[in-house]
C-alpha cells in the first residue's frame, strides 16, 4: 500500500502546479495536520482515494469549514486494508488553543485509547501532529514533542510513528527520519511518501 502523508505547508506540485496523474498510484492521504481544509478538499477530489486527517495547533478553521469528503481520525483507530492507522492531533500548550495539550492531557488521550487498540490487535501507524519529545522537536516551547508518544512507541511499538509541526525549514539539522526502537519516526512537513 502506497501513503501520502502531507503537512505543515501545501505541496504547490499537488496544488498550484496540479497536473492530473499526479495522484496515481497512491492509496491513501493523510494529513498530520495545518493544512488548508480547501487542500485536502481538492486532494480528495483529484485523487478519488480517502484522505484522513489529525488536527495541527493551527487548525481552528476546521471548526467552522472542514475539509469536505474527508475523515478526521482523532482519538480512534481507523482500519484501512488491514492497516491500522491511529490518529493524535495537536501540539504542545503555549498559547491556550483548542488543539494544545499539556503532557498530562496528552497521556490521558493515549490512555483512554487503549481499548479501541486492543479491539484493532494493535497500530500500525500512529499519525500525530507534534512530535516525539527528544526526536525532532524544537527548543521553543511552542515546538516540544509529547515524551508520552515514546510511552506509546514502547508499549503498542508500530512501524511509524509520522507527525508534522516541526518545519523542514526551521533549520538544516532538523531530521526526516529517525528510529526509536523498531519504529521510525518520520517528519511528513510537505509530503513524505511511504509503501507499507
């Protein structure tokens, strides 16, 4: 199965530059989050394939316009060809918006998922905006990652663990890829393609 996983800032070689085909091949899109809903909207449209998404720490357009024929994946586990993908959105507390958590509200959204887990036979995915604390985050304190997703990698141990909010653009030294145990953890900013 091909993904696309996209965030943080439209792929103008997917949108501006939209050329048809360009989609071909992919089964699936999912979004980690700040993106324009019209976007994914398009995405949907042009790819005639499911788009997912979690919300980014930017995402309060959503409220008042989704993303149209797309599926939000929030605290649930969604099964796609025997691909269990579970979705966490949001960031770090920093400024009071409704997509920001601290640690504790973070931990308690992963702990009360652990039934819906168990009942899936474990994740494959885990799609977050924010990510990993100590992999690829930032020092400010609006671009921490959740020390509670290493939790998480530890206990279910899913092949990816994929996340945006963290720009590419930041700096040279920020990662792609990193592993933390059996489990690579990938920055999506853009678009970042995976077969599995």
């Amino acid at each position: 199965m091909k993904i696309l996983f996209l965030a943080d800032e439209e792929c103008p070689y997917l949108w501006d530059y939209y050329q048809p085909g360009r989609l071909d091949g992919y089964d699936l899109i999912v979004s980690c989050g700040d993106l324009k809903p019209s976007y994914l909207s398009f995405l949907v449209t042009m790819s005639n394939k499911p788009v997912l998404y979690v919300h980014g720490n930017h995402d309060v357009r959503y409220a008042r316009t989704p993303p149209e024929g797309c599926d939000s994946i929030e605290d649930m586990v969604f099964t796609y060809k025997g691909i269990r993908i579970l979705g966490l959105g949001g960031s770090a507390l920093y400024s009071g918006g409704p997509h920001q958590y601290t640690e504790k509200q973070m931990a308690k959204r992963i702990r009360k998922l652990w039934w819906k887990i168990r009942r899936a036979g474990g994740v494959d995915i885990v799609v977050t905006h924010a990510p990993v604390a100590g992999f690829g985050d930032g020092e400010d304190y609006a671009h921490r990652g959740f020390a509670c997703f290493r939790n998480l990698i530890e206990k279910y141990k899913p092949k990816y663990l994929i996340h945006g909010h963290v720009h590419v653009t930041y700096g040279t030294d920020i990662p792609r890829e990193q592993m933390l145990g059996d489990t690579k953890i990938i920055n999506a900013y853009e678009r970042y393609t995976i077969e599995i």
